[in-house]
C-alpha cells in the first residue's frame, strides 16, 4: 500500500518486499500525479458499481479484492510478456541495477542509494554489488 505520509511529504511509506517492514520512499510529483489519477479513476469505476474506493485499498491489487496487493510473480511476468513483445532485454532486476548505478555515477551520496535500494548495512551491499558498473576513476590521488 502506499500513501501520503502528511508528515514527511513528499514521502510515501509502504511495505518492503522482503522485511515486510514500512519503508519510506521519496515520489516525484509527475509519478504521484500518475497515481492519483489511476486512484480517481479506480474510484469512479467504483461508484459506477454503486460501492465505494477502500481508503486503505493498494494502487495496484487483484481485481476482485483491494485488499490484496499483485503477487510479485504477477508483476514480474507481466513485465516479462511486456518486454518481450517490445523487444526490449530488460528484467526488473536490470532495472533496479540501472537505477543504482545512474544515482551513483550521478554523484548521489552512497547512503541515499542504499536507502532507496532498501539496503540497511550503512551502504556496503550498495558498494559490492552496483560500484563496479561504474568507469574507473581518472586521475590518481597524490602521494607524498
């Protein structure tokens, strides 16, 4: 589920993937206008029915209950089925890499990035698995 956190806007909490624990994550304006829209849109199908939009409903859930989110495997083979007839090699595990690789290679300090990939050990799960995608450095420090 994900929703406006009042406190901490423009941050919006929902539950991890694998800690099942509340993360807070950071959304642009542009992606929160995409999601309000698809809300407003969810809630008008919703009165066309004669029902109403569960406050508490997910963004994205099974058709038949709200309060049950899409199986991750049902993400992950639509996302599949989608590339595929696109002609596109991607996963969105090779998103998530290319994410974390442009935000370092962007000069995004290195616990911003472990924290938006979900990494909670200070950064070095971030440092071994995304830094060697990156060019090496070019100039040499100075030794005395």
């Amino acid at each position: 589920m994900i929703h406006p956190d009042h406190d901490k806007s423009p941050l919006y909490s929902c539950p991890g993937p694998k800690t099942h624990q509340c993360r807070l994550i950071a959304l642009d304006p542009v992606t929160v206008g995409i999601l309000t829209e698809h809300r407003d849109r969810c809630g008008a199908r919703a009165e066309a029915c004669d029902t109403v939009l569960r406050s508490d409903g997910y963004v994205l859930c099974q058709r038949w209950t709200p309060a049950s989110p899409f199986a991750p495997d049902s993400i992950s083979r639509r996302f599949r089925r989608l590339t595929q007839r696109l002609g596109i090699q991607a996963t969105i595990q090779s998103l998530r890499h290319f994410m974390g690789t442009m935000m370092l290679s962007a000069g995004t300090d290195l616990r911003t990035v472990a924290g938006r990939l979900g990494h909670a050990d200070g950064g070095s799960t971030t440092l071994r698995v995304y830094t060697h995608f990156l060019p090496p450095p070019t100039a040499t420090p100075n030794r005395c």
